[in-house]
C-alpha cells in the first residue's frame, strides 16, 4: 500500500475519531482542542490529495483549511469560552453512554448507504466516503443532544467538517474560490455566534438556550 | 422409524398408567415414560448416524387426514434432544411429585406432553403437526396449572400462556394452511415439490405467518411475554421440559418450514430472523441480570439462548441465499450444536432451581443463600450447568459459543452489504449478551447457592431425593462431555444441518474430537485444553505443598473491625444486579420504592426504612398493555350494542342473513 | 487447517510453554514492581524497589492460610482456578514464540474465556465469603466485565477480519508477513479499544485503583480480603500475570517484530528478550497514564467502555471499507 494511500486513510480515519471523541467528551474546553486537532487532520487529507495530484489550487485550500478550521475558528471559541465560567456539559439530553452507541449505530449506517457512493467510482479515496458521511451524522447528533451553546457551535463545524472531507474525497479537491468562499460562511457563522452567545450571556446571564424558553419584548 | 413408534406407543401407554392407585400412579408412569425417551433416543441416534429418511402413516387415529410421520436427520436431532431431557425429567418427577402432581390428570399430561414433544418434529404433515402442537400445548396448560392452582401468579401465568400460545397455533394454521392450499396437498412432500412454482410474495407471508408462530414459541422478544410468567409457575420437571424440549421446536418450526419446505427463501426472511435473535439475546441477557427470582432468571436466559441460536439460524439462511454455503453450514452447525448443548444445561439448571426450591420453600434468591454445605451435590451441579451457560471453557456452551462466532465471522467475506452489517449486529449482540448471562449465573451461583443463609428457610435446607440427584447428574453429564469432545457429535449436528437447509453435505468441522474448521482457518481442542488446565492445577498444586506453608485455620471474615456480622449484611441478589439496572436504566425502567418511617419523638431519627425494587418485563408494558387496555375499551364500548333487548338480537341475525344474501348474489 | 506435528515439535512447543510461563511468573511482578516505581519517581518519591513483589509473594508462602468460618469448600479452590486459568492461557498464547505447546487452539475467544474464568472464579468466591465487601466487590468487578465484552469481542473481529482467522499465531505471523497491517487504521483503532479493555480488565487506573485502602472504593481488592498466606500469594501473581499477557498479546499482536518463529535457540533469546523490551515500554506508559488520571466514579466506567466500543466499531467499519 503506497504511503499517499495510507496517510490518506489514517487522517479521514482521525477525523472522524475526533469527531466520536468531541461526544465522548465532557468538557466543554477539551471538545474545542479536539475541533482545532479534526480541522489539522482535514487539512492533511487535502494537503495529501494535493501532493498525490501534484494540484497547486488543492494545496492552497489544503493551507486555507489548515488554518480557518484548525487555528483561527478554535481560537475565537475559546474566547467564547473565556466569558463563561461554567466549562463541563453535565446533562447532555441523552447520556454519554447511549450517544457513544448511538455514534456506533450511526457509522454502521452512513456504511450502508454510502456503499452506492461507491459503487458509482470505486477508487481508494472514494472508499472512505463512508468516513465522511458518519462524522456529518455524528456532528449533527452532537448539535442535537448538547445544551451547551459552544457545545452546538462545535457540532455545526463537525458537521461542516465532515461536508468538506466527502467532498475532498468524492472530487478530489474544489477550486480555491468554493473552498474560500465556503469557509468565509463558515467564519462568518461562527463570529455572529460568538457575539449572540455573548451578549445572550450579558442580558440573561445564561448561555443555555434551553432557559432562553419565553419570548421578551 | 420402529424405535421411533415403539417409543410413542410406550409414552401412551404412560398416560394409561394413571388408573393405578396413587403410590403406584407416578413411578409407574414415569418409568414408562423414562423407556419411552430411550427408545427414541435410540431410534433418534441410528437415524443420524446412518442418514436415511423414513416415513410412517396412518390413517387410523385422525380422521380424514391420518397421521403422517417423517424421520430424517433435522427431526432425528431435535427428537435425540427432547427424548434425553425427558428421560432425565421423568426420573426427577419420581422424586419430585407429591400431592397435586399426583392426581391422575398430572400424570396423563405429563406422559401425554412427553409424547406430544416426540411426536412433533417427525411430523409430516400440517395435520400431524397441529395435532402434536395442540396436544403439546393443552398437556403443558394442565401441568402448568397442577402445582398451584389456588395461586393468582399461576392462574395468571396459565391465561397468558393459553391465549399467546393459542394465538401462535392459528398463525401456525394460518401459514401453513396457505401453503397446503396452493400445493394440492397438506402433506409436507406435496408442499416441498410445489414451493418453487409458488410466487414470491405467497411464500412470504406464509413465511411470516409460520415465524410469528414459531418464534412465539421460542421466546423471541417481543413474542415472548408469556415465557417468564410461565416457567416459574410450572413443577420443576415441566419446566425444564419446556425450556429444553418445547422452546426448540420453535426453532424447528422455522427451520423446517423457511429452510426444507420453502427452500431458503428470500434474503430479508432471514435477516428479520437475525434481528429477531439479536433483540432476544440482549433484551433476555439483560433482564436476567435484573431478575431475583431464580426460575424467572432461568426463563429469561432461555429466552437469551434462544435468541443466539435465531442469530445463528438467521446467520445460515442469509448466507446461503447469498451464495456462501460453506459458511452457512458452519452458522447452522454451530445454532444446532447450541440447541442441543442448551437443552442439557438448561434442564440441568431447572432441575436444580426446582431441587432448592423444595428444600427451601422459596425460589427468591433474596431469601436463599448458604445451600452449598446441607445441599452439596446439587449446588455442584448446578455449579457445572451455569459454567456451561457463562461459555468457560472445558464446557459446552463454549464449544457451541466458539463455533457460532467462528460462522459469523467468516461470513464477513460476504459482498452483500446487509448481511455483512447484520453479521456485525450478531457479533456485538453475542459479546453483549456473554457478559450479561455472566453477571447473572453468578448471581445465581453465588447468591442462591454460596455465602451464608438469609433467611431460616435456607437454613434449614436439606438434600433433596436421590432420584432428582440422578436425574441432575444426568443433565450434567453432557454440558462436560460435549464440551470436551464436541467432535463426537459434530458430525450428526452437521447431517441434520444439511437436511435442514439442502447445504452441502461436507461438513464443516474435520472428523477428529475437537473442532478443526476445514476450509476456514480455526480450531480448538477442548480435551487438550482440559488436560492442560488440570496439569496447571496439578503443577501448582504441587509446588505449593513444596514450597508453601501447609497451615490453615478458619477465622471470621473482616468486616472493617466490626464484631459481629449477620447474614443479612450480604449482598442480595438486587444489590448484585443494581449496577447494571442503573447503566440500563431506560431501558429497564425499574420501579423503585423508598419508605422512611420516622420515630414518633421526632422527624430526625428513622425507626425503619423499605425499600421495595421491581423490573417489569419492558415490552410487556410498554407493549401488551396498552395494547390490552385497548381491546378492554373495546370491549366496554361494544358492550352498548347489547341493552338486553330481545328485537335488537332478532334484528342484528336478521340484518347479517341478508348480508350474507346480499354478498352471495 | 490440521497440523502434523511431530515428537520434536511437541516437546519443543511444551518447553517454550514451560519457559513463557516461568517467565511471566518472575516478570508480570516485576512489571508491577516497575510500574510503582515510575510512579514513585514521577512523583518526587523513591519508592519500593523493583523487585518488591516478588520479595512481597516470597513472604506470603512461608504465612498460614486463613479461611473465612462461614465459607464453603468453594472458597479454597478459587485462588488455585485463577492462577491455573492464567497459567494455560500464557502456556499456549505466542508470547515469546508462534509455536508453543497447543499453538492450534491458541484462539484469542480461547484466551478470552480463560480469563474470564479467572474472573468468574474470584467473584464467586467474593460472594462466597459471606462478607458485604466481597459482594460489593463481585457486583462491580462482573459489571465493568460484562460492558467491556463488546469492545473486547468486536476488537478481536476487527484483528481477525483482516488476518482472515482469530488463531493468535496466524494473526501474528500475518502482521509479520505483511507489514504495512500494523500501520492500518483499523489496527490502530483495535489498539485503542484494546488498551481501554485491558485498563478495565486488568483493574487499573482510571478504572480501578490497586492501592487503595477505602473498602468502598476497591473493586478487585474488595473480592480478595479473605485471601491470606499462599492463596492470596496465588491470587496476587495471577493478577499479575494476566496483566502481564494482556499486554504482552497487545505488543505481540501490533508489534510482532521479534518473536520467534523458528525453533532455535538463538531465536527463543531474541524472543524473550524482545517481549522483556516490549513489555517494559508498555508498562512504562501505562505507569506515566495512571499519574495522570484521577479514578472514575463507577458509573462513569460505562462511558470509558462505550468509546472503546465505538472505537472497536469504528475499526470494523474501517477494515470493511479499505478493503
């Protein structure tokens, strides 16, 4: 197996173990430092693909997503965090134990059904679509079942993640001006958050949007 | 075949039995009945061993339709099995019957069930099959209901035994009935040359119809319900009967109508059999761990076991539909050897459950404790069984363990997606439901047997009869055997396998006594790993009397420097499984129940605390009663249509004969 | 697969049976002697010397045997079950060797249930006493078992989807067939459910504190209170040793480089030798993670072993799809 293959499969394979980890997790501080380490591990996938496809575009986006996923967007979370002095998630709405198998259920599906991905273009890179798919399900069952608010801003960017990692596989690279403008969105998203997450924190005292329950004039 | 009728004519002549006077009525019975499971164990075994398929009719005892009898190898095994936990049953019940189980109605159903258990799996026709499975049905509703029958858990018991296993019979009918239909014949060889030219969707709901009966009677959540209420109202030797005998035939049933009559069927059939297997064994494996009555204990691990051998049985016909017959007959071998190996150890344990039972007078595993010394032959048994059921290797629940992960992983080779994922369902299902039934025998073992009496009704134990030792022993006896030399019987296990499901006929297993998969890479020797494992005990043995101080005392056993500790300071068996419960806890929903009385001077000091805990069956409740509550509504509201009125009655026969006037026009 | 062995062959296999197990005898206990140590000195102590325990079970064989009054005859047998349990599944595990004695049925579900029975053994015995210790402590010991199964089961899976068989001398001469296995991600992620379980099975830090003195606390301490003089000498190094497999099948199974496949004398030295490294390594880190981790609270134990689960899982899946 050449090198280009293996590194392949051990980063898509890390960023989904982070991914599983950031709902393993209890502290709100440790699932932000597993983020930046998924965001490195993305960017090693397209920095690999870049390398193996000799694609100058790819590197840039390979650099790009090094450092908006792996640098900056962790950095402004932890400023989030530095607000708020209550830092472990200590009632998920569905416990650790049951969310961890609940992961395991859903990676065996996201193997079920990306195996017609697959058969469309059954290259090695391709095979690890399922990889993808499972980390897209799992932020998405983080988003759902965390009350903390940085909790469900980290499971929108996992989900964001796993987008970028099937896309990185399936096309093998998008021009720089997608990836660009795509991860503006991204930062975009985030930095709204942050200010919303942090003026609700000054109003109400609270960051949890589940005691947000009434509407005020 | 003669061996086979001789047997059955002997088991009715049991039931004769019981127009002898009443000291006379049960050994004399039960003798019979001991001769009659020889004998078809005997016919059973020559028949496995030589292959050969050989029919009996009848015409005379059913009218119409006649008696159609059909021995071939898949029969031949499950006969073998019931036919030795009969034998072992009715020589416990000389010991064990007393009083009500005495009476004559007792012991014609119990000859009767016995026989009915015989007669099953050589039917060859949906005649003959209905016949023995009502037979079978009412004598165990009888038995079930002659211990106790003033007691309201057992009259409860018998109600929804009855209903479910009435149910399960018109099923049974129902699918079978679709098949004779579109075969010209209600003989199985008519059903088994149409079922090819029979359509597809046909076939798949006589399948379903078929399974619902059959997976009802095996225990297979969510059809199971009536399995726990059942096995613990029942005398001990019926019991073990219906968990080692009776539950099989469920699984008889969907081999013989899914894999022989309709030829492997479609895919999803078994991947549904599969599922089934897999929520059996993690919902019986857990529920066992939360259960403090014994025999209740004892029934939901058969419904655990029951649910491995649907994951192995469900294993196979997938597998096969997908084109891997070897690794399907390794998957079948291994889910039959597990029936056979599970009727022995389960019998045994029953037997021995029953055994504790009559010596203690309360099968609470809260109130026992302390049996190893007064009861020490069944508690060694018992030992032996739970061993079995935990898989430890030498014995034979780890051979049949061994070889169902070895069929389901070899299976994995497979390019069929969903049977790959299902395959690793049954996997995670096996490692999750191993642990649990771990946890649970040795509560059982520890709790119910070990430690120091709870209560002056353990105390006061004393061994039970020689002939129920026998009979326990007899039990045991297979749970060593087939454990250390399973390649003894793994050639007959493969010939049924093969008449079951039209596999090849290589076996999966090399002849030799241990397991030497051919064509897969795997083996294990049992005997040499029991050699091995008694020179280590030997060896260290030895070096310590060499090398070791030889002294020893007895002293009592630290408490954290209290003084006295009472029996009543041990875990209970609620305590023991209260870890789990909390892990499980949404799925088990226990009801917990705290009450603090206070002294009467003041608020501040307790005089006495109850805590009360209780794990309800979760699809019972969840299920079943809303389900029930629903026909009860049902029924209230129809109760409107009925004022007394006698011209109402008049009319509703008038409007429904020109209903049916009208239809026929 | 049938093996034809001959006389040579049978003997030689007992030998490296005979020599794995003396080893592990002397080495587990020197292992854990080790592994206080690295602790002591990581946190500013000198600490026992290495050989401690050894000098620790010398001591306990020359004390009297004490039963508990209210035991049965179950009691005085369990301390021979575990040792003897142990004592087979190292026999016949390729710790030094791919061909010690009964190498045919070296099967890791084999090696797995031997050490069940261990456990099974102990609890029973726990319960036997008649104590609220040693039930208490066969309840949690048998509870974080039976959760760790799973992680364990579908690991062992994960290893023999690959190596095409769960025999532990076919997965290993496979690995050194084939190299690039040992980089895979599925292995690496059977290698971290593994380490999860041997934590939990083993009853180490963050599972399960050896040194504590809290009866509340104990899990496994809490089922051998009762145990003195030889037995608890018996009990103590089949703890040992079992820690001691584990992690040995863990360095074989990962890193088989170094094991012996031929009979030669030469080649046992460099396989003795080369698990004596491997094993130092492993225990080191083991000692460096346990200074670090706090224990779990008990019902925090489940959500350590449902990772492990996910993470076995995840390498089932992973193999399936590189394929």
């Amino acid at each position: 197996m050449t090198l280009y293959l293996e590194v392949l499969e051990i980063a898509a394979g890390a960023v989904l173990v982070c991914a599983v980890v950031t709902l393993w997790r209890r502290d709100v501080r440790a699932i932000v430092t597993i983020l930046a380490v998924q965001g490195v591990c993305l960017g090693i996938v397209a920095g690999d693909l870049a390398i193996h496809q000799r694609d100058l575009a790819l590197g840039a986006t390979a650099l790009l997503v090094l450092a908006a996923k792996g640098l900056v967007v962790p950095l402004l979370l932890r400023r989030v965090l530095r607000k708020d002095p209550r830092s472990r998630e200590t009632t998920p709405l569905v416990n650790i134990p049951a969310s961890l198998v609940a992961a395991a259920a859903l990676i065996v599906l996201s193997y079920v059904v990306s195996s017609k991905i697959i058969a469309l273009d059954p290259s090695p890179a391709t095979r690890l679509v399922p990889l993808g798919v499972a980390t897209v399900l799992v932020g998405y069952f983080l988003l759902v079942t965390r009350q903390r608010t940085v909790s469900q801003i980290v499971g929108l960017l996992v989900v964001d993640n796993g987008i970028a990692l099937v896309t990185f596989l399936v096309t093998s690279g998008v021009p720089l001006i997608v990836e660009l403008g795509a991860s503006l969105d991204v930062l975009l998203v985030v930095v709204v958050l942050q200010v919303l997450a942090t003026s609700l924190g000054s109003r109400f005292g609270s960051f949890e949007l589940d005691e947000l329950t009434e509407l005020h004039d | 075949m003669t061996l086979l009728l001789l047997g059955l004519a002997l088991g009715a002549l049991a039931a004769a039995a019981a127009a002898l006077p009443v000291h006379l009525r049960v050994p004399v019975s039960c003798l019979l009945v001991a001769g009659a499971c020889v004998l078809a164990f005997l016919g059973a075994v020559a028949e496995l061993r030589s292959g050969h398929v050989s029919t009996a009719h009848t015409a005379a005892l059913l009218p119409m339709n006649g008696i159609e009898l059909r021995l071939d190898p898949l029969a031949a095994l499950f006969i073998a099995t019931t036919a030795f936990v009969g034998f072992a049953a009715a020589i416990y019940s000389i010991g064990y019957a007393h009083g009500p189980l005495r009476s004559r109605t007792a012991v014609v159903s119990f000859a009767l069930f016995v026989t009915s258990l015989l007669c099953v799996p050589a039917a060859s026709s949906v005649a003959t099959l209905l016949f023995a499975w009502e037979m079978m049905a009412v004598t165990s509703l009888l038995l079930l209901l002659a211990e106790h029958r003033r007691r309201a858990q057992a009259l409860d018991a018998a109600r929804w035994y009855g209903a479910m296993t009435q149910a399960g019979a018109a099923a049974i009918l129902l699918g079978l009935l679709l098949l004779a239909a579109h075969s010209g014949g209600q003989d199985f060889t008519a059903i088994r040359a149409h079922a090819p030219s029979i359509s597809i969707p046909i076939r798949s709901i006589a399948f379903v119809l078929v399974l619902l009966g059959f997976a009802s009677k095996a225990g297979a959540v969510p059809l199971h319900v009536w399995l726990p209420r059942a096995h613990p109202e029942a005398p001990s030797p019926v019991s073990a009967l219906m968990s080692g005998a009776m539950v099989s035939l469920g699984i008889y049933g969907i081999i013989r109508v899914g894999g022989d009559l309709l030829d492997g069927g479609v895919l999803w059939w078994w991947l549904v059999v599969l599922a089934l297997g897999v929520v059996s064994a993690l919902y019986g494996a857990l529920h066992a761990t939360a259960s403090s009555d014994l025999k209740r204990l004892l029934a939901y691990s058969t419904i655990d076991s029951m649910g491995l051998v649907l994951i192995g049985v469900g294993a196979a016909g997938a597998l096969r539909t997908t084109g891997h017959p070897h690794a399907a007959t390794l998957s079948m071998v291994a889910a039959l050897f597990f029936v056979v190996a599970h009727a022995s150890f389960k019998g045994c344990l029953f037997l021995a459950a029953g055994a504790a039972e009559r010596a203690t007078g309360t099968r609470d595993l809260d109130r026992l404790g302390g049996l190893a010394r007064p009861m020490a032959a069944t508690t060694v048994l018992f030992c032996v069984a739970a061993l079995a059921v935990i898989a430890l290797p030498p014995f034979s629940g780890f051979a049949g363990e061994w070889l169902l992960l070895q069929g389901l992983l070899h299976g994995f080779s497979d390019t069929s997606t969903a049977t790959v994922i299902a395959l690793l369902v049954g996997v995670v299902a096996l490692a999750l439901a191993a642990g649990l039934t771990a946890v649970a025998f040795v509560k059982a073992l520890g709790i119910g047997f070990l430690g120091r009496p709870r209560t002056q009704g353990a105390a006061e134990a004393r061994e039970v009869a020689p002939t129920m030792r026998l009979a326990m022993g007899i039990l045991a006896l297979p749970c060593l055997l087939l454990g250390l030399v399973p390649g003894l019987v793994i050639p007959m296990v493969a010939r049924a396998a093969n008449a079951g499901f039209a596999l090849p006929s290589a076996s999966p297993v090399v002849p030799g006594a241990g397991l030497d998969l051919s064509g897969f890479n795997g083996a294990i020797e049992p005997a040499l790993l029991a050699i091995a494992i008694v020179a280590g005990l030997g060896a260290i043995w030895m070096t310590l009397r060499v090398v070791a101080n030889r002294a020893t005392r007895r002293a009592e056993a630290w408490g954290s420097g209290r003084e006295v500790q009472t029996a009543r300071m041990q875990y209970t068996a609620t305590a023991f499984g209260e870890p789990l419960q909390r892990v499980f806890t949404d799925v088990l929903r226990p009801d917990n129940d705290l009450e603090v009385t206070h002294a009467a001077e003041s608020r501040f000091y307790t005089q006495a605390v109850t805590y009360s805990n209780r794990v309800d069956d979760a699809v019972e409740r969840s299920l079943y009663r809303p389900v029930i509550s629903a026909l009860a509504w049902w029924g209230t509201v129809a109760r409107r249509a009925q004022n007394g009125s006698v011209h109402r009655y008049l009319a509703f026969s008038f409007v429904a004969l020109v209903i049916v006037l009208v239809v026929l026009a | 697969m049938t093996a034809t062995v001959s006389t040579v062959h049978v003997w030689s296999g007992i030998a490296i049976s005979v020599v794995q197990v003396i080893a592990l005898v002397l080495g587990a206990p020197l292992a854990l002697g080790l592994m206080a140590k690295v602790r002591a000195r990581v946190e500013g102590r000198v600490g026992a010397p290495i050989r401690q325990p050894l000098l620790d079970l010398r001591k306990l064989l020359t004390k009297e045997r004490v039963h508990a009054e209210h035991a049965s005859a179950a009691l005085p047998i369990v301390p021979f079950v575990v040792a003897a349990s142990v004592v087979v599944a190292v026999a016949i595990s390729p710790l030094i060797s791919t061909s010690p004695a009964l190498s045919e049925s070296a099967d890791l579900l084999v090696v797995v249930s031997l050490l069940l029975a261990g456990s099974v053994a102990l609890a029973i015995g726990g319960l036997d006493t008649g104590t609220a210790f040693g039930g208490m402590g066969a309840s949690r010991a048998m509870t974080i078992g039976a959760l760790a199964e799973p992680a364990l089961l579908v690991a062992v899976v994960a290893l023999a989807i690959q190596a095409g068989s769960t025999n532990l001398p076919a997965i290993v001469a496979g690995t050194l067939a084939h190299p690039a296995w040992a980089a895979s991600p599925e292995r690496l992620l059977a290698l971290g459910a593994l380490s999860i379980v041997v934590l939990a099975e083993t009853g180490r830090l963050p599972v399960d504190n050896p040194s504590t003195h809290l009866e509340l606390t104990m899990i496994h301490e809490a089922m051998v209170l009762e145990y003195a003089g030889p037995d608890l000498a018996l009990v103590t190094v089949g703890q040992a040793m079992r820690l001691g497999l584990l992690v040995a099948l863990i360095a074989n199974l990962f890193f088989p480089w170094g094991v012996a496949t031929s009979f030669s004398p030469a080649a046992i030295a460099i396989g003795l030798v080369a698990l004596g490294l491997k094993v130092t390594v492993i225990v080191v880190v083991i000692a460096l993670v346990e200074v670090r981790t706090a224990k779990l609270r008990l019902f925090r134990v489940p959500e350590l072993l449902a990772g492990g689960f996910v993470l076995a899982v995840l390498a089932v899946v992973t193999g399936l799809v590189t394929r």
